[in-house]
C-alpha cells in the first residue's frame, strides 16, 4: 500500500519518531474522521463519494511538515494543505489521486507587538483569534481581514484577503511584511532569504501553488475607538432598483473610512404573499454617527439614512455584529468550530466585477432571477471598490482588481440537508444567473476573485498541466499578473510538486 511506506518514511525522517506518530491519522485510526470532518466547511464535500486523504498530519513542529513534504514526494503522493479549510471547492481536503493532508491547526500562536503595531501569526489560526489578540492589547489597532471569523489565516492572505477595512487600507496580503514559509526542498525560507519574486507570488497568488506558509508577520493597522455600522433595507416596492441603480455611482465614491455594500434576497412578502427582492444597504465606517449622517445626507440622500439605522461600536465588536450574532461575549471569535446559522451547511459561489454601471432594465433582470429562488441563504452581494484600492498599483501584488472597478458581485445559493436532493437545481440557478450577468460585467478577461474559488472558470488536467490550459482561468484570477506567478512557480517548484486543480504551473 503506497501509504505504508509513506509512514515508514515518516517515522525514518523523524527525528523524534514518538513525537511524529501522535499527529499522523489513517483510516484505521478511530479519530481519523473527526479531524477530516472538523474542517470541512462547506459539506458538498462531505458526501460518500468524495475522496478521502490516505493520511491527515497535523504537524505540531516544522520538522514534521518537512518529514511529510520529504516522503510524499519520494512515494509519489500529492499533497493538500489545510488552515482553516474554507476553500469553496474544498481543495485544502479533496484530490482525485492518492494524497496526504498537513493540517496545520496545531500551529495557531498569535503574537500582538502593540508598539510595533505588527503581529506574528501562524497559519492554521483562524481570522477570530487574530481580532481577539489585538483587541486584548488595544482598541485601537486591527487588521483589515474578512467578517467571517473562522476563515484559516493560511488560506485566506494566501489570495489576498479582502474584508470591510479594505477600501482603507487594501488586501491583508498588502499588510504582509514578512512570511515563514517552507518550499518543495523542505527550505525555511523568510522574505530576505526567499527574495521579492516568492514574497510577492504569496500575497495573493492563491494557496496550494509555492509551497507551504508556516505564519505570516502582519502590519496592523489604525482605527478609531468608536466605529459607526448601519443596515437599511429596502423592498422593490420600496424603490430598491432605482437605489441601488445610484448606489452604483455613488459608493466606490465614497471616502475610503466607509465600507459600502448591499445584499440582495429575494423574499415572501408578508402582506401580500407576493415574492419580492429586499436590498439591504449595510456599512462600515471608520468614525462616529455624527460624522456619518451628514456625509451621507449630503452623498445618498435617497436612501434616507436616519440615526435610529446606526449603531457605534469597537471594531471588533463590529465583526461580532457583521457575523449576525450580536449580544455574543467576544470570546465566541476564539469558537474554532462555530458554525455560523447564516451559512447554510451546503454551498456553490460565483463572482463578477462591474465597471460600468449597470441599467435599472439589466438589475431588474437579476432581481427577477433571484425571485426564482427563495430560500434564506440564496444571496447576492454588491462589495463596492474604489478608496485605496484605485490607488494601489495592480501588479503590487498578484491580486489585480484595483483601479476600474466600480464593485464585485458575490453570488451565494446554499441550501439544507433536507433539501440535498435539490442541489443541482440549485447549482444550476447560480449558474444562470452568472450568464444572464455577461453583458453586464468585466470581459476579456471575464475576472474572478480567487478566495472566491469557482471550478466552473476552468482547470487543470488531473496529470500535467499545461500553461495554455491554466491561463483560461488563471487571466480570470490574475490578469496579466498570472505569468510572473507562472515564472516564480517555475523557479520554487519545477517539477509541480505542489499542486491541484487551479494551482500555478510551472513551464
Ligand atoms: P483552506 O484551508 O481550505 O485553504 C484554501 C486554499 O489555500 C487551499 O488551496 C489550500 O491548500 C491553501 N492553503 C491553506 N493553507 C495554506 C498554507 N498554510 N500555505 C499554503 N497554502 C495553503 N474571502 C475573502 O477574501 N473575504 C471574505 O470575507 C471571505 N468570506 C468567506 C466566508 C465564508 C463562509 C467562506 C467559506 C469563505 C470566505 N472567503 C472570504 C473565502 C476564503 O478567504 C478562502 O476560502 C480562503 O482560501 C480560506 O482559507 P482557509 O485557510 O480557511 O482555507
């Protein structure tokens, strides 16, 4: 069996074989399922048929990671690393040929340096932890990563990282500053040591390609004691397009201390039983409410922004608040596997950039898609751009969506267990909504966020891959800036030891 003398490797390479043997799982092993399962996020990836790793590690030194790089490449088998496991694919846990997984959760310390105003931060903490470390230390510094707390910091810089500070201050990858990091040789590398090609390559270039990130040194950043979050919906019968059609205009405008977007679900309304689509105008801003009504009188005054809407906070508690689960102690951020009830356990996403500003006639013809289907977790997503973003040049780092974009959508169609044998129902509405968006949205190429990860943009070959293949949706994920990943991963990782289904290839 391949994987018995993969464990023989294993216990070889070790230095400390006793220490080795209490991380690595197989199926034989009785907890070898409850650590599979406890980072499988999105259970499409859960089911009988999906593939199961030969062997989980979950490394509690480097040395392990290095003995299991070490053995899978002399053994031939592929491995997956995994941080927090919130791929949307499932990629960090799934592969269609014999593999190991390195789940890293063991290495999850969080360093705070207030007077620096940096952190150090390992690669299987989740986003959560990172928040709740600063916020012990000071009120006033953060870091500008996502809402949905239990996202793996690994996974999550590794393509980029985009979250409600980033109009003020850009990706989490641009708040990189330096990387421990392993590559295909078992190296540990820094920023000096591996130079400025690889440094770039990781800040957003997509986990799984260069090698194995062991914690990130981030810069934290500034905010005020007070943030100031507010939500306003608004039904179609409520002037909902005619809203959304100037919100278009007006939000990538907007100073980059407010974080501006609008989630769309269609809705029973009560009165009447007629289905309708509510828009939901929700925002973060980096200031007080004093501050916030009279700029928003003065710029949106059509939505009618009142001080009942707004509520003052700390900016962590605004991430509590952001997940829906307001009232909750802060130490809910530390809850590693909480499942937040918003997210149904089953999901399929899909994502778009708008440059233009669409016509109400083209919104109109979204929103009678997303009439089709009700259900509380199908939803549609407007995260406006422009602040810093317009600024920061777009081969700063592989992440390329910067200036030129007026918002990305995010498509969301979830579903329940009891309604499993919908699912490609389901998928396919996802599916047609996205084409019924093509003339509406960026082209040529057709972009994509790569955190947003969508096999339906293309993939690579099971065996080898080839780089005409992978630039179809490797341009989507990274416009120009895939071939310098393309170069760097020929440099780190020749012979494509790293890899899976949207991973660079080297050429
Ligand atoms: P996971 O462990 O699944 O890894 C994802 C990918 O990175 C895999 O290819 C994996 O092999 C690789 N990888 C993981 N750890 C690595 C490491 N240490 N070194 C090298 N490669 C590694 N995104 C966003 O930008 N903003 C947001 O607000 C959200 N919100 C959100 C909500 C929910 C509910 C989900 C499920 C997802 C998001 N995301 C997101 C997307 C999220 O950022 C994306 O899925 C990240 O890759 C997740 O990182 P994890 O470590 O959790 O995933």
């Amino acid at each position: 069996l391949p994987h018995e003398t993969f464990l023989h490797c294993l216990s070889l390479r070790s230095n400390d074989s006793s220490s080795i043997s209490r991380v690595i799982f197989t199926r034989q092993n009785s907890s070898y399922e409850s650590v599979l399962e406890a980072r499988i996020r999105n259970l499409r990836f859960n089911s009988s048929d999906t593939p199961k790793p030969l062997v989980i590690v979950t490394p509690t030194q480097i040395s392990h990671v290095q003995a299991t790089i070490y053995c899978s490449r002399k053994h031939g088998l592929q491995t997956r690393t995994r941080s927090g496991g919130h791929d949307y694919e499932g990629l960090s846990f799934v592969a269609r040929v014999p593999f190991v997984v390195i789940d890293l959760f063991n290495f999850r310390s969080v360093d705070i340096d207030v007077e620096n105003r940096v952190a150090w931060v390992q690669a299987g903490a989740i986003l959560g932890e990172l928040y709740y470390r600063i916020a012990e230390k000071s009120r006033t510094l953060a870091f500008p990563g996502g809402v949905f707390y239990t996202i793996g910091v690994g996974g999550y810089i590794s393509g980029g990282g985009f979250g409600l500070l980033f109009r003020k201050y850009g990706t989490a990858g641009d708040n990189v500053v330096d990387v421990q990091f392993i590559d295909v040789n078992g190296r540990i590398l820094d920023r000096e040591s591996m130079g400025e090609d690889l440094f770039w390559a990781i800040r957003g270039g997509g986990g799984g390609s260069f090698g194995i990130v062991l914690a990130w040194k981030l810069r934290l950043v500034p905010v005020p004691e007070n943030v100031t979050v507010f939500s306003v919906s608004r039904t179609l019968e409520q002037n909902a397009t005619e809203l959304i059609h100037r919100w278009q205009y007006i939000a990538p405008e907007l100073p980059d201390e407010v974080y501006p977007s609008v989630q769309l679900r269609a809705i029973n309304s009560t009165q009447d039983g007629r289905i309708t689509v509510v828009a939901s105008f929700i925002s973060m801003f980096l200031g007080s409410i004093d501050e916030l009504l009279p700029l928003m009188e003065q710029r949106f005054p059509e939505l009618g922004l009142t001080r009942q809407d707004c509520t003052e906070m700390s900016w962590v508690q605004s991430i509590v608040f952001n997940n829906g689960i307001q009232n909750q102690p802060l130490e809910i951020l530390l809850n590693r596997t909480y499942r937040n009830p918003v997210i149904t356990p089953y999901y399929k996403i899909k994502s778009d950039y708008v440059k233009q500003p669409i016509s109400e006639t083209g919104l109109n013809g979204l929103f009678s898609r997303l009439t089709e289907e009700v259900a509380s977790s199908t939803v549609i997503i407007l995260f406006a751009y422009g602040g810093i973003m317009n600024r920061i040049p777009e081969n700063a780092t592989p992440f390329p969506h910067r200036a030129g974009n007026l918002y990305k959508i995010f498509y969301n169609v979830g579903w329940l267990e009891d309604d499993k044998v919908n699912a490609e129902r389901r998928i396919d509405w996802a599916r047609r909504a996205y084409n019924y968006m093509t003339p509406f949205v960026s082209k040529n190429p057709r972009e994509a966020y790569i955190n947003y990860r969508d096999l339906d943009i293309g993939s690579n070959n099971i065996g080898d891959t080839s780089y005409e293949q992978a630039s179809i949706w490797g341009h989507k994920y990274f416009k120009d800036n895939f071939n310098r990943l393309v170069q760097v991963k020929t440099k780190i990782d020749p012979e494509n030891f790293f890899k899976h289904e949207q991973s660079i290839p080297p050429r």
